[in-house]
C-alpha cells in the first residue's frame, strides 16, 4: 500500500478529483484531474453496490493499490487519480493489473 503522504484521503479531494476526466477499461474506472500538489496522490474508492461482502472489498483494495504501485514513479507530481475497481478485479493477478493500468493512464 502506498504511504499515507501519497494517497488522498479527504472526501473533498475524492470528490474534485471525480469532476476531472472519466476513463474506463475491464477491470477499473479511473478518475484523472492535475492540481498543485508537489506528489502524485492516489485514492481507491470501493462500491459496496458491487462487492457486497467486506472481504472482497478489502481483496478488491489491496490489489488496486499494488497494481498502481510500480506505475507510481512514472505519474507526473500534478497528478491527482481516484481508482473505481469493478468486480473483474478479483479474476485477474497484478501484473496484468497493472498494464492495464498503465494503458488507461499513457
């Protein structure tokens, strides 16, 4: 998991970033907005609508938050991104994750 300096955290900062541009693929929904942070910042909102069960929501988290890991180093310091997995999420390994990721973001 990515430390408390690099993930966004406020209600309000989910919600500004969510008025930015909308991507989708499979497995996520991303939401992209540039603001004047000096870091990266990245967030994972979970929808209980579509992992019913607490585990699976956790699973769901854990796996985002790894996917994004090594694409880290390569997001530009103005970069604010919030990540909606979908349930597809559980069926595939992180590595497969992350290219996914890094398709959507380049």
């Amino acid at each position: 998991m990515l430390s408390k300096s690099q993930r966004l955290n406020l209600k309000t900062n989910f919600k500004w970033v969510a008025s930015g541009k909308h991507l989708q693929s499979p497995s996520f929904k991303l939401m992209i907005k540039e603001g004047e942070n000096k870091s990266p910042k990245i967030g994972v909102a979970i929808s209980s609508k579509n992992f019913k069960m607490a585990n699976l929501r956790n699973k769901a988290k854990r796996l985002s938050f790894a996917a994004v890991a090594p694409l880290y180093p390569t997001l530009k310091s103005n970069t604010n991104l919030v990540i909606m997995p979908k349930p597809d999420i559980l069926n595939k390994n992180i590595e497969q994750l992350s290219e996914e990721l890094k398709g959507l973001i380049k």
